[in-house]
C-alpha cells in the first residue's frame, strides 16, 4: 500500500536525520497511522522548557489528505484550540493547501515555528490571538503560567 | 330531495298487439327523423318543485299526458289545453306508467290536475309555466301540505307550450299523428300508436353544492397555478443549466472552484498525458533524452518500457528508416481506436525494430509525439554522424508540420527538457535519469504513473503540487444539477456584488459609513460570503472520508457521487420535494 510505503520511508528519513527538540514515532509498529509526537518548547518562546506531546493522525490517503495535528499537552496559544482536542491550526494542513510533497517532518518544524510565532490571521482561540496582539506580555505570562503548569 | 337533471322526451311506438307488456315501457322510438325529440337539460329550463325522492339517481318514465277533469271545470277547456291532446283515453293500456302534462294556470286548476293524476298511475308530474297574458302563476304547491307521493316538476313555458302541441299530435292512430304517412309509408303498422314518452333523470342534490364547487374550483386553481409555476421554473432551470454547460465548454467556468465536489479525470484522458522517460534537468545534456510511447495505459507499462530498451539496444548499429505516422502536438481528442493502434504499434515496433535518428533540434522542443512510436533518439554521439541522411532534413527542420496525416519521415523526439523535480512528490523515491518513467500533467509536473494514476482517476483532477486542473478546458466531467447552477449562480452574483461594493467603496473615497441602505447592503454581502464559504467548506469537507463512506467507496459512477455530494448538503427530504417541483426557489 502506497501510505505505508511512503510512510516508512519518512520515518526511516526521520531516524536517520533527527531534528533537534522533535521526537516522533509511531504509536506501534502495526499501526503507522498513528504517531506520537514530542516537541521541546523553542527557547525564546513562552513555550521554552516545556515538553508538549501531540497526536499525528495520518489519513489512509496519506499523502493525499493531509494528516492532523493535536495536542495533547495543554497549551496556551491561539492557533491551538482550548479543548480536549486541541487540534492545530497550521494552513499546511488544509486540504486546499496541503501538497503530498510536504512531509511530516516538515509539518513538525512549521508547528515549531508557530510555537515560536503564533499566526494571527489564522487564530482559532480569538481571545488569546487578540491578548497577543494587543497584551504581549500578558500572553507571554500566561503561555509561560500553563508551560509551567502542564508541559513539565 | 333528488333534483331532476334532464328531460328527455321522444315518440315511441307500442304494437296494438301489446296487451300485457305494460311494465317496463320496452317499446322501439319512432323512427325520429320522422317524429320528434326533445331534451331538455339546461338547468335554466326547469325547477324540481317537489320530491319524496332522497337518493337521487332515479329516473321517473312514463307516457306523456294531460289528466282528466270534470268536464265542467273551466280548466279543462282552456285555451291551452288543445282538444285533441292525449288524454288517458288515448293511451293503449290502462297499466302503463304515466306522466302527467299540464299547464300552470292557477292554484284551483292545479289542484285539480294533481288530484285527477292521483287516481292514474304517475310517476310524476311536469308543469308547465305559459305566458304572462293567462297566468303569473308559479307555484302549483303553494300554500298546501303536499299530499301527492309522484315528483312535481316545471318546465319553461318556451318549451312547456310547444311541447303541449306536440302532445296534441300524438293521440291518434299512427296514420293520423304527425307525419302520419310517412310513417306508415316507412312500415309503421297503422294499427300502432305513436305517444309521447318522457323520462326525467334526477340526481341527489347536495345541501352545499356551492361550497363544494367553490373549494373545487379553488383546489384547481391552486393546482394550475403551482403547476404553470413548476414548469415555468423547470423551463427556466433547464435554461440556465444548458447556459452553465455552455460556459463551462467555453471554459469561462471553472468547475473546480464551484467546489462541486469530487471530479476525477476520466481514463481516457489520462492516458493521453503524456509518459516519458525521466531525464534530470542537467543530465541530459551529453545525451539527448528519449522519448516513450505515450498512449500507453498504466498496466500496457512495462512491455512498452522493455521494448524502449529492446529499441536502443538493437538501434544503434542499425541504418535509417522510415516509419510513418508523425504528429506533432495533438490536441487532447485521442480516442480508444488510436490507443490500440498505439498498442499494436509497439508490437510492431518490437519485431523489427527501426529507428530513425536524428539531432536534436532546439525547435523540437514543443513537438511531441503523441501518434508515432518510433522515438528513440541517439544516445551516443558516434552514431550521429550515421542518422540524418540528406532525404530527411527537410521533414526535421519544418517540424511546425502540424499533424502531418500522410506518412512522412519519423522525427524522433526527444524530450526537450529535463526537470527540475527530481523525485516523486507522492511516494518520494528519486527518479532515476533516463531509467524512470514518469508521467507528465497538463501542468509540466511529473510523477511515478503509479503514484498518480489512481488519485487523478479516484480523487481530483487536480495537480497535487500546484492544484491546476488536468482535464481539458471546457470538459464538463459532471451532471450539471440544478445546485450547482445555483452555486455558480450564488457565486457569480457574491463576486459581481463585491466588485459593485468596491467600485462604490471607491466611489465614496473609501468612506464606508454611507447611508443606512449601503450598510445594510454591505452586511447583506457578507452574510452571502459566509454562507458561500461556509458551504463550500462543507462539501470539500464532504471529500473526505465521510463522503467516500457515505457514497459507498470508489466504485460508484462519478456522476452519482457528484450529484450526492451536492445535493446531501444537509437537507432535509421537503426541501428536497419542493426543489423538484420548484427547481431553484430558495
């Protein structure tokens, strides 16, 4: 089956060229639809020192379909939603923009990079994107408050 | 009470033989281009005055005739009432049923007709109004309990008095009634009496019969107009759908981004991209690329690879030859029957295998077989100065020869670029020069013909990297449902208000307070925006998996899931009733 091909294949190419502050796997060998994903808190964020552990779930049409992200680790920034979920909002992995070219690491790395700069435009929590704009520090403190209190 | 609702009278005849027939009245009617008939059935010509009768449907028969009275009475000798009129006396036999006939002069004669009717054997009873100058008198029951069990009836004086006339002529013997020798010319026994028979038909009057017929005629009207409406619509949706298709052909349309769902490219197109064997991008400098068979079908795949190579290998110490069969940028409308010659091409092509060589050219470069198999091109330069005999320049340097029918000289055709992808954006195993087969889109990307082949047939028409369409301009791959004319409608309409609101936004010095009227309009836009968006986001949602288990898997027609995809937009089964009927009312 071709996702599985080319699933073993990004994960092979993950292992060889790990990147630094992400962890990523299958949830078991039987099934590769299903990783569990580990990101470091980028340092220079509000998010550094925190261990944020997310949910990749790859579509069987993958690389067709672009897998979903959640996070499973709570965490205060607005293109996270504040629920169970906690599903991210990255414009890669809409389906009018996701391209099968894009690899997963890749989707790591840009979910790195919001953690690093949140997207505004592209808010799903509202009120933490208008905190950000308009009270930077306020956020900062309590995206550290939160990293503190559930990514340790 | 049963009202009556005809009268019919006619002229039947009863053998002087008939002693006992009497009952049923089964008597043959008198030839009537020699008599007389008369119906009468327009409600305007008579009244039922009085009936026992509730059922209704019952028809009261009876020979016509006018009662006896006292000799006396000023009623009988009236004026009316001619002398020789069929009286009782007149009739055959004394059992037959009978219906009276008698003019409506006033109450006292009235009366006494009724009584002497009484004692006769009636079915009923008709009256007859006369003119004015005798008697403005109505109402035969008037003032009295009706005592009498036979049906009272009224007949207009403009038929009532002629008709009395007419009485009058059948009283006597065949020879003697009206026509009496004709008829008795034509065979009628003389011995024979003619009469006058009458039959009134009654019907059961409802109490509301103007209620009814007032709903009644309200109910159709309600029916015509919905359906003049529904046809009306039907005839306007029909309109537009056929205008849509025919934009879409002239490719003002673009279907993808009416986001109708899933369209997906048929196979015959698909095998009409183009295969090609990978050449990188700087690789194939030293070596001009080669070029494979085109209208090859994925699973036709690796014969054609093998005989590719089987070519080259046997080629290259082979002399020039001519194949037929060039064409040179074919417009996508390949059919089946070329793809099998195609087929049989490379058959051919591997039994004797017969190249032509020639040097690249640069204007090669936009000529691409798409017929011709014969593609192979040097891949050494020692053999180039063997290709290329003096015959065939002049075929390889016009190569604007646009599809050339006629056999001509083959022109390989090397692919003229190499590319920059460098490996396959699906399965991202590199592509290796000059060995891979890849399969190029409409949009110059290229992939593993494996990879893509199954999403373009299954998923989308799209390109996957940069989302152009595959399919050819104008192509209508899908039923044109009634909803897609209406999101195209609701687009096109969302797109030319903005563009309104913009020129007037431009207008304003870009002040957008404006009047009360511009903001509601503005808000109004917005609204249908999001609606649009919304819905849209809802059926590429329904791209998903969600759809593909709705829809049952892959294996059912495009075109059936397209039509649920739009048409399941979460609605509900009236709705869907009433657009049938009403094909885009919103």
């Amino acid at each position: 089956m071709a996702a599985i091909k080319r699933i073993s294949r990004e994960l092979a190419e993950f292992n060889n060229n790990p990147v630094a502050g992400i962890s990523a796997g299958p949830v078991s060998d039987d099934n590769l639809f299903k990783w569990n994903i580990c990101l470091t808190g980028p340092q220079g964020s509000p998010y550094a020192g925190g261990l944020f552990t997310l949910d990749l779930t790859l579509p069987t049409e993958y690389p067709f379909k672009p897998p979903t992200l959640n996070f499973t680790t709570k965490i205060y920034h607005p293109n996270v939603s504040n629920d169970d979920k906690g599903s991210m909002c990255l414009a890669i992995l809409r389906s009018d923009n996701w391209k099968p070219s894009s690899k997963i690491i890749q989707v790591l790395e840009m979910a790195v990079g919001l953690l690093i700069e949140p997207n505004v435009e592209d808010a799903v929590e509202t009120s933490i994107a208008d905190e950000y704009k308009n009270s930077p520090d306020s956020f900062k403190k309590t995206a550290r408050e939160w990293t503190n209190k559930y990514a340790k | 009470m049963s009202a009556a609702t005809n009268f019919n009278f006619s002229v039947i005849v009863i053998p002087s033989a008939a002693r006992s027939v009497a009952a049923n009245l089964d008597f043959p009617t008198l030839n009537q281009s020699l008599s007389f008939a008369l119906e009468v059935s327009s409600p305007s010509d008579f009244q039922t005055l009085y009936s026992q009768d509730s059922k209704g449907g019952n028809t009261f028969k009876g020979l016509l005739y006018v009662p006896d009275l006292d000799p006396t009475d000023p009623c009988d000798n009236h004026d009316l009432v001619p002398r020789n009129i069929t009286r009782k006396a007149n009739l055959p036999m004394d059992d037959l049923k009978l219906v009276a006939y008698a003019p409506l002069i006033s109450q006292h004669c009235s009366r006494q007709y009724m009584y002497s009717a009484e004692n006769d054997n009636v079915a009923a009873f008709i009256f007859y109004g006369v003119p004015p100058i005798y008697s403005n008198y109505t109402d035969p029951l008037q003032g009295e309990e009706y005592p009498f069990e036979y049906p009272v009836y009224y007949l207009d004086g403009a038929i009532g008095q002629p008709l009395m006339n007419k009485l009058s002529e059948y009283s006597a013997n065949m020879s003697e009634v009206y026509n009496g020798f004709n008829l008795t010319e034509a065979g009628y026994d003389i011995r024979d009496y003619a009469r006058i028979y009458a039959v009134i038909s009654t019907r059961n009057t409802n109490p509301m019969p103007g209620l009814w017929l007032f709903l009644l005629v309200v109910v159709a009207v309600l029916l015509f107009i919905i359906g003049a409406s529904s046809l009306l619509m039907h005839l306007f949706q029909f309109h537009y759908r056929r205008s849509l298709r025919r934009r879409i052909a002239n490719g003002e349309v673009d279907l993808e981004g009416l986001g109708v769902g899933r369209i997906t490219v048929p196979r015959e197109f698909l095998a009409k991209f183009p295969l090609y064997v990978y050449i990188a991008e700087n690789g194939g400098q030293a070596t001009p690329p080669r070029q494979k068979a085109q209208d090859t079908t994925t699973p036709a795949l690796p014969t054609s690879k093998e005989g590719g190579k089987k070519k080259e290998r046997v080629r290259v110490p082979s002399a020039v030859v001519v194949k037929e069969g060039v064409s040179i940028i074919i417009p996508a409308t390949a059919t089946s029957e070329r793809k099998s010659k195609g087929k049989e091409r490379v058959k051919d092509k591997q039994r004797s295998p017969t190249t032509v060589d020639t040097p690249t050219s640069p204007e090669m470069a936009e000529v691409s077989t798409s017929k011709g198999l014969t593609l192979s091109s040097p891949t050494a330069p020692s053999t180039k100065p063997r290709s290329s005999p003096k015959t065939q320049s002049p075929s390889t340097s016009t190569p604007q020869l646009t599809g050339s029918q006629t056999p001509t000289t083959t022109t390989s055709l090397p692919h003229p670029r190499g590319y920059h992808q460098t490996s396959c954006p699906i399965c991202l195993d590199d592509f290796i020069h000059q060995e891979t087969t890849v399969r190029e889109l409409p949009c110059l990307h290229i992939f593993h013909p494996e990879c893509i082949d199954p999403y373009l047939e299954s998923q989308s028409s799209l390109c996957v990297l940069c989302k152009q369409s595959c399919l050819p301009k104008g192509y209508v791959p899908i039923r044109l449902t009634n909803a897609i004319v209406r999101r195209e409608r609701l687009l096109r309409s969302v797109r030319e208000r903005s563009r309104e609101v913009a020129a007037a936004t431009a207008a304003n010095n870009g002040d957008a307070e404006g009047g009360i009227l511009w903001r509601w309009r503005l808000r109004r836009l917005r609204r249908q925006e999001q609606d649009l968006m919304g819905r849209q986001a809802l059926v590429r949602a329904g791209r998903g998996y969600g759809e593909r288990a709705r829809g049952g898997g892959f294996g059912l027609e495009p075109q059936y899931r397209e039509h649920r995809v739009v048409e399941d937009v979460v609605r509900p089964r009236w709705r869907e009733t009433m657009d049938r009927i009403f094909p885009g009312f919103r």
